[in-house]
C-alpha cells in the first residue's frame, strides 16, 4: 500500500527519495478506497512501541490531516475517537509533544 513511503524519516534513503508534506499525503490517503486499512495501518505505526517516537508522532499528524480531508462526517468524528484513543495510549513523553 505504501510504496515509497514519503512520511517516514530515516537515515538510509536513497539520494533521489522523495519526501512529500504531511498535509499532502493525508489528503492523498482521504481520496484512498480503503480508508478502514489506511486506518488500521496508520494506528498501528502510532500504537508501535518499536517505532521511534519521531515517526510515531509524524504518524499521528498524517491520521490528522487525513481526517480534515474526510468528506464523510460520521467517518470523521469516529476516525477523530480512534485517534485520540490512540494519542492517550502513548508514552508520557509524547503525549506532552504530540501536538495533534
């Protein structure tokens, strides 16, 4: 689903790789078809405590501007619940940083 991902940090990418901006990959992932699995995907890399807290927070901030492009507003206020239960599982450290 992801290909090359453009929101994840890393240290070892190509030197051609693309990043693009969180705003653009989570409207990009609003006009998805399978928003139950964008979701899924995208809670679990915010749920993963074997992701580093950097991406962990990057993630959170992807599923928030996902949501603001939602067309569906009853998809947005559930997605909203699911991320805010998601942020409220989250270490202390990056509940104080999070931002989303």
């Amino acid at each position: 689903m992801w290909g090359k991902c453009t929101c994840l940090y890393s240290s070892n990418v190509s030197s051609g790789h693309y990043y693009g901006s969180i705003g653009r990959i989570g409207r990009a992932l609003a006009d998805a078809s399978n928003k139950d699995e964008v979701e899924r995907l995208l809670l679990t890399m915010i749920s993963d405590d074997k992701l580093d807290h950097f991406n962990r927070l990057l993630m959170a901030h992807v599923f928030r501007n996902y949501i603001e492009y939602l067309e569906d507003t009853d998809r947005q206020l559930l997605s909203r619940q699911k991320l805010d239960d998601a942020v409220k599982a989250m270490p202390a450290v990056l509940k104080q940083a999070r931002g989303v």
